[in-house]
C-alpha cells in the first residue's frame, strides 16, 4: 500500500472502505504510533520498538528496557528507554547515552532534545541532538505534568502545581505561576496554551515571552483529555464526549458525541487537527470527524480497541492504534 506524509485533506466519506489491519502480536503498545517519510513506529512495552515499512510489514525490534516514548527530528528517532536515550539512523543505533533519573517524557526540535523526570523534585534535561550529551539541567519542584518546545528550541514545563518554567541555553526563569493543577502545555506561534484542573476545566492563553494572561476560560471539563491547537482554535475533549472549539477565550462551537462515551484507563483522548478536519475517539469507541469550523460530524468509522490512542492523521488516510494492533484507515479524497 503507497503511503504518503501528509494530512487528511477533502471529502471525509461516511462510507468508510474496509481497514487494512498491521498486527504486531503485541499486548501493551504503549503511545500513539509516530510516523517519518518512510516507517511507522510504534512504542511497545514488551518488544521495544515495533517498526513497520511502506507496506505495512513487520520490519524490525529495537529491544529496550521498558520503552517509553519517542520523537523525530527530521527522519531521526531518538527513543526514550527507562534507563537510556537511544537514537535511531537509518534503523541503526548512532548512540545511546544513560539517563540518571527515571524518564517521564521526551520532546525534540532542531538539535535539542528534552528529558522530563517521573520523580517529583528531580532534574529536567536537555540533550544535544547530534550527540546525546546534556546542554543543560535544571531542578524542578513538583511533578512536571506536560513539556513543549517552541521554533526558537526554547523548552517550556508546566508541573502539577501550574508552574510554567520556560529554558533557553542555560537560562532558567519561571514564566508564570498558575493556580491550577496544570495537565497540559502547548505552544502555537507566540502563544503558550496551557490546561488546568482545580475541580473546574481551565484553559489559559500565556504570552510566550512575558508570561501575562491573554485569556483564560473556565467550564467544567475543559482539559479533560487534553487539548488539540491549531491557527484557528483550541480544541479540547471533555470528559463527558463534548468536543468543544474555543478562540480567544470564548466558545465557537461543541460537538457531543452521542451514545456511550466511556474511559480507559491510560487511553489518549486528546483530539487531533487536520488541514480540515478535528478527529477524536469519541461515543462507542468510534473514531469521530467532524468540520474543524463548525463542529459538524463528517464521518465516523466504529471499531472494538482495546484502550485506544489517539488517531494519527496520515498520507491519504488516518493511522488507529490500541493496546493490541495498528489500523490503518482509508479515507477517499
């Protein structure tokens, strides 16, 4: 099957044609699958890292204790192992570096690579793309909840405690301090977006450079299961199914989800943008589209996964995966 990087783009059909299914005889993938111009990798907690060619076949394990997480850099995979930081060149390893403290999370741009700690009141790093050597740690107090980075490579924390840290070279200054349980963190041109949970749904707009508040909305659910951003709006999912649209601190639009809309432990719920579209795991487990300007629902295709990730929007198509396989999913242009 040709695939080709890219986004979903045209007519989403309702008549959706039959999956192709990539099995990998896996039971605990581990993230939503990550994609380059030519594989698919998925983040396997008993094999390692699963890598799937052009067509969809099996091509290769890379075995590391208890892989948590990946990110490109142009067609590089740098893997984030329990213990260890691993880069991946043309399916070969081109160095590995020992990581002091258990990993959390890993986010990469240009040449910077950035390490979250699992340990609350530990060491963020950030590591030298080229060659895994550490740039630049910092301390941290609290549990950092979600990182980004910005064009510039300019890294961004947000801790349980809603403190957002902002890193550049060896600089370290607190941007803002939030009260808010802080859930999620997101960069989108000069604006930083960050989700908070205090009982109530917060989504707060930051100026990248200041720190001051552009807006903020507070509603119950907001930032349940994260949130998606593009040039238009922030798109978030509550817990209730309710996909809502907001855009300078008001509501655009919602969209709910009809029939059952159930949780799973450890599923990642958070919508997704296409050029066109926003796609989410919505009521019955089904992979939901609806019109990202008006919320209408374009199409869903309804499956059984087993704690499904997020949809991947992929080439002429869309990319499922849950605990036990990868899907791929046609969409007619």
């Amino acid at each position: 099957m040709n695939r080709y990087h890219g986004y979903v783009s045209g007519e989403f059909e309702k008549d959706i044609l039959e999956v192709q299914t990539w099995n990998t005889d896996s039971r605990s993938i581990r993230a939503p699958p990550i994609t380059s111009q030519t594989n698919t990798f998925l983040i396997d907690g008993s094999e390692g890292v699963v890598t799937f060619g052009t067509d969809g076949q099996y091509e290769r394990t890379f075995d590391y204790v208890l892989p948590i997480g990946a990110a490109y850099i142009d067609d590089d995979l740098f893997v984030l192992g329990s213990e260890k930081l691993v880069r991946l060149s043309d399916n070969e390893v081109s160095w590995s570096v020992p990581l002091e403290v258990p990993p959390q999370s890993i986010k990469a741009t240009g040449d910077q690579i950035l390490v979250t700690p699992d340990l609350a009141d530990s060491i963020v790093s950030i590591h030298n793309a080229d060659t895994g050597e550490i740039v630049t740690t910092t301390s941290v107090d609290g549990t950092i909840s979600s990182a980004a980075f910005s064009e510039n490579g300019t890294g961004y924390l947000l801790t349980s405690r809603g403190t957002v840290i902002a890193i550049s070279g060896d600089q370290v200054a607190v941007l803002a301090d939030l009260d808010t349980y802080g859930t999620q963190i997101s960069v989108e041109k000069d604006i930083l977006y960050v989700a908070g949970n205090d009982g109530n749904g917060l989504i707060t707009a930051l100026d990248i450079e200041t720190g001051e508040i552009l807006w903020e909305i507070t509603e119950p659910g907001l930032g349940d299961w994260g949130f998606a951003v593009d040039d238009r709006h922030v798109y978030t999912l509550t817990n209730s199914g309710t996909l809502t649209a907001i855009s300078e601190g008001e509501i655009i639009w919602t969209a709910k989800s009809e029939g059952s809309f159930q949780k799973h432990a450890g599923a990642d719920r958070a919508p997704v943008c296409t050029d066109d579209f926003v796609m989410y795991i919505g009521s019955e487990m089904a992979l939901v589209v609806v019109d990202r300007e008006t919320g209408t629902e374009q199409g869903r295709y309804t499956w059984n996964p087993v704690s499904p990730n997020r949809p991947i929007p992929y080439g002429n198509g869309v990319l499922l995966s849950d605990q036990v396989g990868l899907y791929w999913l046609p969409v007619d242009d």
